[in-house]
C-alpha cells in the first residue's frame, strides 16, 4: 500500500523540480543545436548506423541530464560533447583512412543481379524477398527482369538500377559493392 505522500511525488514533486527541467530542457536544445552548427551537416544528413548509433546515445544522455536527479547539466552535457567530438573524429579518420573506412562502415551490398536473387547476400543482410519486391515496386518496376541491379546501400535503403546491357565491369559505380554472392 502506498502513502498519499508518494502518490503526489508521481505527478508534481515541486516547483524547484519543474524549474530544473525546464532549465536543462533549454541548456540541452542549445547545446544540441550548437553541437550539430559545429560538426557539420553530415550529423543529421540520411544516418548510417554509426550515426544513428551517435545520435541515440546523445538522446539519452540528454533525456539524462533534463529528468534524473542524479545526473547533472554537466555530466549530461559532457558526455553529449564527448559523443560530437568522437563523432567528428570518426568522421575525419574515416575519410583520411581506407583501412579505418573498412572498420567503421558497411560496403553497400547487391541484392539482385540482372533479375537474379542473390540469396547468400540476402540472408547476410537479413533482406527478405518481399522487402525486395516492394522496393521494386515502389520504383514502378513490375517484375525482377525490369532491374540490372538491387544494392542494399550504408544507410540501409535500397538503390534501383534499371535494366540495360551493361554489365558489372563498366559500371563505373558499382566498383564499391559488396558482392552478392548466390
């Protein structure tokens, strides 16, 4: 059984309460904002799950910071920096080293070569073939025989090439695919 006195504490603990909600709710959204100004726009342009990942983790150190009682503005909003900074770094590395690259980021990968399910690259990526189909479909293909090629890309969406007689070898974008693999 619980005390009239509790059953308060879980709707209104106090003004002084509501007030240091309110405060770090203010101090996050301007940290945030100035935080993502700095970093650039690639923190919140379409998010692989390095980014996505970053992003979660600052959502929670923030919601942190605004509502418990015992994690303060300064830890919350430390950790939040942390988070940009190595997020920068991740970045910077990323593009100065093709071996950190390989570390940090998924290839893209073929799903669908000239009509033909690529079932192991399938199964890797956990890609059904009803996913598949209603990525075509979306695109106004009506059969598999309508596309070249199916890549399941970083960010997790599905890019469409339509068929033509090019082959694999001369498509100059496709060098960085991940082999499908049937």
């Amino acid at each position: 059984m619980t005390s009239p006195s509790s059953d308060i504490d879980t709707w209104f603990n106090s003004f002084d309460r509501l007030t240091s909600v309110a405060i770090g709710a203010v101090v996050f959204y301007i940290l945030i904002v100035a935080m993502t100004r700095v970093t650039g726009k690639r923190t919140t342009s379409q998010m692989n799950n390095f980014d996505w990942m970053v992003a979660v983790a600052v959502g929670s150190l923030a919601a942190s910071g605004i509502l418990l009682k015992d994690v303060s503005i300064a830890d919350a909003a430390l950790g939040i920096a942390i988070m940009f900074a190595l997020q920068w770094a991740t970045s910077w590395l990323v593009l100065r080293s093709d071996v950190f690259s390989k570390l940090i980021k998924a290839e893209p990968r073929m799903l669908l070569h000239k009509g033909e399910l690529q079932k192991d690259a399938m199964r890797a990526e956990r890609i059904s073939e009803a996913e598949i189909y209603n990525a075509l479909r979306q695109k106004g293909h009506l059969s598999l025989d309508d596309a070249n090629w199916v890549i399941l890309e970083n960010d997790g969406k599905f890019s469409i090439i339509p068929r033509d007689d090019t082959s694999l070898d001369n498509a100059q974008l496709m060098k960085d695919v991940g082999p499908g693999g049937s």
